[in-house]
C-alpha cells in the first residue's frame, strides 16, 4: 500500500509539473507570440467577412529592436507547423523584403535571424511570406502565409532644430512677457512608440532677460525695462531634450540672437550749458558762425533733432538751421554786422526731438535749452560815405572853379584812418569837375551847358590814407541847372505866299517858336513886329497867345511884275529872366491865284519843284531808270550769247583741240570709254564752224548736201565732211595752226603725249600696218616708217 501511495503521489506530480509547464507556455504565448490564426476572421477589402481554413502555423516573435549590436544575429521568432512531427521531412522557406539579406531562417526548425543592424529610421517594417514544404518533393504542405516584422524603436536620434541660428527683434522696454520668437525642433523617433520624440524646451543662456516656454519653444521677455542704449544684443541658447526631458533623454540646442530695437526714451541733451563763438563784422548774410550739438543715445528718426532760437539780443542778426546728416544746429549770419556799434550777442537754443512717443511722454520733456554766446570781432573795414548817393545842382555857364557839392567818408573802424578822395574818370572823360582830396569838395573846371548835358553822373572815391587797399565808391549825380542864355526862333524855316488877289486882313500863314531853354526859360513866346515896321502897308502880325502867331495882309492888290517878294521880320521874345528875343524873317512871295485863292503861278514855282516833285514826276522818272537798265542788260546779254559759242566751239573743234575725258579706259580690247560721236561738233550740224586760228572777216555758210547726219558716227564720213569745209572755207589760212596744249611739265611721270619726238626715241612698234589704211594715211605710214628706211640707207 505504501508503494501504492508513492506511485501516485509520483503521478500528481508529473500532473502538476505538465499543467505548469503548459501554463507557463500559454503565458509566452500571450507575451511574446502573435494569437493563432486558427479559426481567426479579417475582414476583405471590400468589407466582406473572409473565413481562413484552419492551419498550423505558430509564430513566436513579430518585433526586432533596432540597433542591436550583438555578436550573434538575433532571433526575430520562429515558424512552426502542426503538421510537422520533428522527423525533418518538412522544410521552412522564406520570401520577401529583405528575405536572404536580413532575414534567414533555418529550414528545419523554422527560426528567423535578423543578420544586419536595422534602423527604423530607415525602414520601419519588413513584409514576409513564409510557405512549409515536403522537403523531398518541395510540395506546398500548407498554403504561403504573409507576415510583418516591425523594427522596434528605440531612442537614437537627438533632436534637431530647423535653423542652428535664429535672430529676432523686440522693442526695448517691452512688458514682461513679450513674445519675441518661437524655435522648432523635430526629432526622427516613433513619436507613437514611448517618450523618444516628447519633446522639452528649456533656456541654457539668456537668463534672466528671456524665458522659453517647454512645450511650444516660444522665447518670451523676463525683466521689464530692458534698455537698448545699455545693451542691444543678447544671445539666448535654446535646447531641446526628448523622453519628456528625464533624465537619459536626448538632446539638441539652438542659438538665437536677440537685438533690441530703439524706441524714443531719451530726449536730446547739450553736452554744456554754453557755447562760445565769434564772427568777424565783414562776414556777409548766410554765412556759417559756429555749430551746436545736443546727443541723443536714440537712433534713427527717435534720434532726429531740431533746433531753434527761443530768446537773446541776436534773434534778429542770427538764425539757426538744422543739418540732419550730422544732428548739428548750424548758426548762421542774418544780418550785417558792426563791431563799432555792437560787439556781443547771446542766444538761447533749443533742441528737441521731431517725433515723440506717447508711450514714453512721462520721460519729458523730450528736449534741451543752451546759451550761445557771439562775439563780434573787429574787421578793417573800408570807408563808409554817409550817404549812399549824392545828387548837387550847379547853374549852367558857372565861372570854373564853381563849387558843386561836397561827399563826406568816415573809416568806421576804432583807428579813424584819415580818407582822400578822388573822381573816378572813366565816368568824367570830358574832366568837367575836379575834387578836393581833403575834405571832397567838388568844383567845376569847364562851363557846363545844360542844353549839351542835362546830367552828370560821376563816381568818387574814398581811400584810407596808410590802407590803399580799403576804398569805397559812391554815385554823384549833378544836375545842371538852366539860365536863360537862348533865344527864341522859328520852329521851321517858312516861307508863305500871298495871292495877287488877296483881301485885306486875310490870313496867310501861321508861324510858331522853339527855344532850346527849359520851360522855365522859354515859353510862353511873344511875338511882334519891330518898331521901325509895326505901321508897315503891306502885313500885319497877329499873336495867338498860345505860341503861335498869325500873319495877315493889311492891303488889297499885290502885283508879282512890280514886287515878288517880300522880307516881314518877326521879334519873338521867350519868358525868362531876363527875357531873350530874337528877330527872324519871314520870306512872303506874290502868286497868282484864281478866283477861289488856288494857287497858279507864282515866282516861286522853280522853288517849289526843287523843293520837292510830285508822285507822278518821280514815278515817271523811275520808269525811265527801269527801262534804260533793261535795255543795258539786254544788250550785255546778246553780246555773250554771241560770244559764248566762239567758248563752245573752240573746245568742241576737232582739229587741233585735245579732249580730256578723266577716263584711264580699258585698253585697247575697250570699245565702251570712248564714244566717237563726241568728236562731233554740235554747232557743226547747223553748218557753222568757227574758226580758232583767225578772225573770219565774214560768216561762210556751208553748202548744203555737206552736213553730216546728226547722229553719225562714222570716221570716214566725219573726216571728209571736216576736209570738204576746210577746203571750200576761203578764210582758212594755207598753213596748219599751232596750238599749244597744257604741257606736263619737266620730269612728269605721266610723260609727253606728243609723237614729234617718237622718231627720236628708240621703239618697238611697227607702224607697216599704216600702208594698208589707203592714201588718206600715207602721210603717217611715210612719217613713222622713215625711220626703217633710214636704218636700212644707214
């Protein structure tokens, strides 16, 4: 019984040790394997519900961590088939990505080894298909099966900002808080596989001034106030840490430079409180006395500053502009100035900013006063007339030596230089006055007449006695003052006539006077007749009272046979003081009238037509002018026209005239250079041919028949109709002509165109072929071919 109990107690403990170990094998399976497939549904593409068979594959492991680095290929899990009873009849084959290279597995017991590192980062999973075969046939024991092997990450990548520096602005004196600028960083692990790409932010350098907010990275201000002119720039490190910044974590930083931008917090200060310049009183209005500067740590349009004068004694000589390239206040001349009569100014200068933040208008006043003080420096100046013009009147016909006016200069300098002056003669040529170099005095040293200048206008000079240099110019207008020294006269010279048949009292003629005196002196005119003939019985005088004066006759019946002419003097006095007068004559001649007092006939008529012609005369006269011109230019114009063809034929005549073309040709192959119809005489076809050589003592007129065709051009025809003329022409002369041609001159290169000399000079050419030309060119061939008949009598 006992060995009984043993037995039993051995089997319940194989029992519990079997159902252990199946416990134990059912717990991997949950942990590490993938669920059978046996009985599993997946669901179609197309959302039909697919039923798989039934079938024996079990797999151990689907996950292989990235990375590893182990000596021995790691084992990424194991196939195995219900069917496969361990007697190595079945053989394990693997396809698909990376089958062979990454993943092999071992035929007989079905496991899988990763043989490389894998990066996720690279590839995230495998897709591989797995198939049990008969090892003897390769007969497909269970259909192929399809599977996936994911790469597991781990954490392996830092991570990375977008930019490795960043630079970003904020204004100075932000608020706490103030957004300045948000960096990124991205890491390259599973973000869906723990903690490795849970990004943290956090500040390395920059503190206090700026804070980073841990998950966004947004850089934000942490002390108020921040001041641009202490600091501008600051530079913050930014780093990013992964797993959730715990320690282990990877990291990655980032920096960023941060610049303060200007905002107008400081208004303009002046260095001092006065500034100190000086001008010489010759500087002229515009021109540049000294610059004040206040500084403003601000820039840009915070930093502009503008400038003005508030108060002093020299708003009025002074003013001040701004130069906007340097933010100087340049103070500038107004006015003239005079060191005798002021010798300092102060003003008061203002700056201020031109753009005001009302942010900041509690920091005012945004600007400065200063005190400029100007001294007035001592110039030698030149003298000064106490007027700036003169104008003197002196009396026409003054004595010389008459005293016109006297000009006054002072040196405004503290020495008072003694001055001397003297007339400018280039606007006193005639030298009709003359100054005191003492005291400038200014006389006359020739009479003035006010009728030949009215005016004089002359300059003077003042010069300081040991300083020649310094000298001033002032105008002098003297006026010449008028006295009654001319007498009346006639306005024109008259002349009147009277009609035989005049009535008594009647009017004649009117006359009027003209005095060369101002008005003062001259009119109003009066006019009479003199004592000895105011009771004549021929005329009478009539004043008008208004400058003018009317003649009449007194008596009736003039007769031209017993006197023509008549002498009436006229005394005209003017109005001056004294008063001038004059007696003129007026000429009065008889006439006869008709009865309506026309004019006729008078003595006077040879007079009149010298005095003047009438419309008619003249235009008679220019007629005849005209007419006798055109029949003179007429005349000059045939005399040319029958000279001018004499110019034509002499260079048109053939027979002793050299023709020059300006045409090198083309040898003698050129038939096209020369056109023989040149040669003709155009006048020539009318029948006249004048003679070069004589003076023909009259015109011989060709017989007819002779004249050759006009547009002929044969030689032989040309020639014989040239020697048929000549020998019927009775004023050709029984001998040739001699005509001398332009001659080239000793030593010319181009030569003599002459064959006189030919027979003297040695030549090449044979000339036979003239016996063959008939007898009209016997006389060439005898010429040019004694030369052969002398060599063969030789």
């Amino acid at each position: 019984p006992k060995m009984k109990e043993d037995n039993c107690l051995h089997a319940a403990l194989i029992c519990l040790g079997m159902l252990c170990y199946s416990h134990a094998l059912g717990t991997e399976k949950l942990s590490h394997s993938r669920p059978s497939l046996h009985g599993h549904h997946e669901k179609g593409k197309e959302g039909q519900v697919l039923h798989r068979s039934k079938r024996g594959w079990v797999w151990n492991q689907f996950f292989v961590i990235e990375e590893y680095t182990g000596p021995d290929p790691v084992l990424v899990g194991r196939l195995h088939s219900d069917i496969d009873s361990g007697d190595g009849n079945i053989k394990y084959i693997l396809s698909g990505e990376g089958a062979g290279i990454i993943f092999v597995i071992d035929d007989k017991s079905g496991n899988i080894h990763a043989t490389k590192t894998l990066d996720r980062e690279e590839r995230a999973q495998y897709t591989l298909t797995a198939q049990a075969v008969d090892r003897n046939t390769n007969r497909p024991l269970e259909p192929p099966s399809e599977f996936i092997v994911k790469v597991q990450d781990i954490n392996d990548n830092p991570p990375e900002f977008l930019h490795e520096n960043y630079h970003a602005n904020v204004p100075e004196r932000s608020n706490v808080g103030t957004s300045v600028i948000q960096v990124t960083a991205s890491d390259a692990d599973d973000p869906t596989y723990g903690n490795s790409a849970k990004l943290v932010y956090s500040i390395l350098e920059g503190q206090p001034y700026f804070s980073v907010e841990a998950q966004t990275g947004i850089i934000r201000t942490a002390l108020p106030n921040m001041d641009r002119e202490a600091k501008e720039e600051y530079h913050v490190v930014i780093q990013a840490k992964d797993m959730g910044g715990h320690m282990g974590g990877l990291s990655g930083t980032t920096k960023v430079t941060i610049t303060l931008t200007d905002v107008n917090d400081n208004p303009p200060k002046f260095p001092q409180s006065v500034y100190q310049m000086s001008v010489s009183e010759a500087a002229v209005p515009g021109e540049e006395v000294g610059r004040v500067k206040a500084k403003d740590p601000d820039i840009g349009e915070n930093g502009l500053v503008a400038y003005s004068i508030i108060d002093g004694d020299g708003m009025d000589m002074f003013e001040i502009t701004t130069d906007y390239e340097t933010q100087e206040g340049v103070v500038k001349l107004k006015k003239t100035l005079d060191y005798e009569t002021k010798k300092s100014y102060s003003l008061k200068v203002e700056a201020a900013n031109v753009h005001i933040d009302p942010k900041f208008i509690s920091n005012g006043p945004f600007k400065d006063t200063v005190t400029v003080k100007i001294a007035v420096e001592d110039a030698d100046e030149p003298p000064v007339f106490l007027k700036p013009s003169y104008i003197f009147e002196v009396q026409e016909n003054a004595a010389s030596g008459t005293v016109v006016g006297k000009v006054h200069a002072k040196d405004p300098d503290a020495a008072n230089s003694a001055i001397r002056y003297s007339i400018d003669r280039h606007t006193d040529l005639e030298r009709y006055f003359v100054i005191n170099a003492e005291d400038g005095n200014i006389k006359t040293i020739k009479a003035l007449d006010r009728e030949e200048i009215a005016w004089h206008n002359i300059s003077v000079f003042a010069v300081e006695v040991h300083k020649q240099h310094q000298e001033a110019k002032v105008p002098v207008a003297i006026k010449v003052v008028d006295v009654n020294d001319n007498a009346p006269k006639f306005a024109a010279a008259y002349e009147a006539f009277v009609c035989e048949n005049a009535r008594s009292n009647q009017q004649f003629v009117t006359i009027s006077a003209d005095d060369k005196d101002d008005s003062a002196n001259g009119p109003r005119f009066i006019f009479s007749l003199p004592p000895e003939i105011i009771h004549n019985p021929n005329f009478t005088l009539r004043d008008n009272r208004d400058n003018t004066a009317s003649v009449l006759v007194r008596r009736e019946g003039f007769s031209r046979q017993k006197q023509d002419l008549y002498l009436l003097p006229i005394v005209i006095s003017d109005g001056g003081l004294p008063p001038l007068s004059s007696t003129n004559t007026l000429t009065v001649r008889v006439c006869g009238c008709d009865g309506g007092g026309s004019l006729l006939s008078c003595s006077a008529e040879a007079f009149a037509l010298n005095a003047g012609l009438s419309t008619g005369a003249l235009i008679a006269i220019l007629a005849c002018i005209v007419i006798l011109l055109v029949i003179v230019v007429l005349f000059v114009t045939l005399k040319r026209q029958k000279k001018e063809p004499l110019i034509v034929f002499e260079e048109e005549d053939v027979r002793e005239n050299i023709i020059t073309y300006d045409d090198e040709g083309g040898g003698e192959e050129d038939t096209e250079a020369f056109d023989i119809a040149t040669l003709q005489n155009p006048d020539g076809i009318n029948g006249f041919i004048p003679r070069k050589d004589i003076k023909p003592e009259y015109q011989y007129m060709p017989r007819p028949g002779l004249r050759p065709a006009p547009n002929s051009v044969d030689v032989d025809d040309f020639i014989n109709t040239r020697i048929q003329e000549a020998d019927n022409d009775p004023t050709a002369p029984p001998y040739d002509s001699i005509q001398i041609y332009g001659y080239e001159g000793r030593g010319s290169v181009a030569g003599s165109l002459s064959s006189l000399e030919s027979a003297t000079t040695d030549s090449d050419l044979d000339y036979d072929y003239l016996q063959n030309w008939g007898p009209r060119f016997k006389k060439l061939a005898d010429l040019y071919g004694s030369k052969d008949t002398f060599d063969d009598d030789s």
